[in-house]
C-alpha cells in the first residue's frame, strides 16, 4: 500500500494489510460455477417438514462459521447464534412461539392483508417442526456491543449486517443438504429471556434445522424472472 495519504483517508491511520487471497477463475470457469451454483440455489426452499434423522453438531457450526465471514457495518460482527440442540430447550422454544401464534392466527392479532399474503404458504399456529428437528438456531442481532465497563458501544448497520449473515447461513446449510426456515415467531422478545441473552441482543429469526422429512412438501410458488428484479438506472 501507498504511504498514508492524510487528506484523502483522514480516518485511516491505524490497520494493517496483506494481500487479498481470494480465488481466480477463469471466464470459463465463472461461468460454470456461476451456473451450477445458481442451480443449487434455485432448489432451495423454506421447508416446514422434518426428519428427526440426527445432524452431527460440526456441520451446523461449519454454518454458523460460514455465516460469520459476513461482511457487516465497521467489522462489528454484530451477531450471535445461539445453537440449541437439547431436546427441553427446543420444547420450550415450541411452546412459546405457539402461544405467540396462537393468538396471530386464532385471535385476530394477524392483520387481513398479511393474512392474505401468507395464505398460500400452508402455514398456521402449530410449529410441529420446532419439536422434531435435531437443532435450533435462534440468531440475535447485538443492537449496540458492551465493552468490559459495561458502556455502549453504537453498531452501524446492525440490522443489515445481521441479515447478510443469515443469508449465507442458509446458503451454507443448502450447500450441505441441510434444510431451514426463516421463522419469525411475533413478537419475538420470549427468546431473549428463555436463552438468557443480554438486553442488547435482539432476536432476528429463528432456523429450525435438519434433514427435510422423506415426505416433505413445499407449496407451488414462483420466483420473480431475472427481467423482473433487474433494472437499469432510469433518467
Ligand atoms: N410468523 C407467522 C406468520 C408468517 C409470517 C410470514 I411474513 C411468513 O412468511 C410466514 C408465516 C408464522 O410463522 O406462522
């Protein structure tokens, strides 16, 4: 790197470098990996139905490693996940987000357009799947971090940096033929308590994970074409 420019990087003055070692491809190769991964993908599907077929421990940590190379605001690494795979914790966590959904879907506490919006996804209060999967990961948003004093310290962009790394957790799941949901139970605020988290941890979704159950079904749905999610810059 150039010597510190002062006037063009007034903030830069500590840090230190080395080279960026990320992979190179060929065009050739782009291409083939780009397709073949968009492949993978394209087969993924929030899925409400499992087997209760044991998940070795390792390979959800492997995705909760892969999902902490996010980039995220200032480096701040903003996230928390909180792997649960005793079979009391998970009941807990059933029950709770039952309740809470219970009153959703049975009590009127679900609004008319967002139920019209969901209708087609198979969904309702009981959450079966919360007590059958070998893992549950509730993933917390750290709203603001805590130094060793107990003062705050802000975190820019915490929301956005926590929801890259939820993608890439899925993303790392799939591409072991794990299987999850983005669940977000609502309102969420039982999870901080039941799993003893700080007040400055949110709770940002809950994954239920494991293999899909051999039965498993997936409502008929459609993805937006590339024509429609693509745009140009309009004058
Ligand atoms: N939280 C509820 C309802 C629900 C909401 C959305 I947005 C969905 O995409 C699916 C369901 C539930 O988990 O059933």
């Amino acid at each position: 790197m150039a010597e510190h420019d002062p006037d063009a990087y007034p903030y830069t003055d500590v840090g230190e470098y080395v080279p960026y070692a990320g992979p190179h491809f060929s065009e050739a190769e782009s291409r083939e990996r780009a397709a073949s991964f968009y492949q993978l993908m394209d087969s993924r599907r929030s899925v409400r139905q499992y087997s209760n077929r044991p998940v070795p421990r390792e390979l959800v940590e492997a995705a909760i490693a892969t999902a902490g190379t996010a980039p995220s605001g200032a480096h701040q690494q903003p996230w928390t996940f909180v792997l649960i795979g005793d079979p009391e914790t998970k009941q807990l966590i059933r029950e709770a987000a039952e309740e809470e959904e219970r009153t959703n879907y049975l009590e009127g506490r679900m609004p008319e357009d967002w139920q019209r919006a969901i209708a087609r996804l198979g969904t309702g209060w009981r959450k079966d799947y919360l007590g059958v999967v070998p893992w549950i990961v509730v993933l917390f948003e750290q709203r603001f971090g805590l130094d060793d004093d107990g003062s705050r310290i802000k975190h820019d962009y915490a929301k956005e940096s926590v929801g890259i790394a939820a993608g890439m957790f899925i993303v790392a799941l799939h591409n072991m033929g794990l299987a999850t949901l983005t669940h977000t139970p609502s309102p969420m605020a039982f999870l901080t308590k039941l799993l003893g988290r700080q007040s400055n941890e949110r709770p940002f979704v809950v994954f239920p994970i494991g293999y899909p159950a051999e039965d498993a079904v997936v409502p008929v749905l459609g993805r937006k074409s590339l024509e429609e999610i693509i745009s140009e810059p309009r004058p």
